[in-house]
C-alpha cells in the first residue's frame, strides 16, 4: 500500500472536502471549500467555478 505521505513528499497533493479525499469533479460544488494538503503545510480553498472534461471527445 502506498502512504499518502510518501505520495506527497514526490510532489503531488491531496485535496480534501470535509476531511475526505476528492476522486472525482462531481464531489465539488460552486462555494464548497477544499483543503489541499502538501508535503510541508496545507491551503485552503474555495472554489469559484467547475470545467468538466468532456470525456467523449478524447482520442482513444
């Protein structure tokens, strides 16, 4: 199992909204705030707007 500190010390982040982990755009909403956690603190967010992928029009 990988640990999530391990996954941020490579430079990636964990987002968070009301302490779970965010996997998927559909989680968020205009005015929800977020946390983003890196390896050497936090920030806190709030969103203003969503751009959904639009999936279907991606090569395959």
């Amino acid at each position: 199992m990988v640990s999530p500190q391990n996954v941020l010390r490579r430079g990636y982040t964990l987002t968070l909204k009301d302490g779970r982990i965010v996997t998927s755009m559909q989680d968020l909403g205009v005015d929800d705030t977020i946390e983003t956690r890196f390896r050497d603190g936090i920030s806190v967010s709030r969103i203003t707007g969503l751009h959904m992928s639009d999936n279907s029009q991606e090569e395959k």
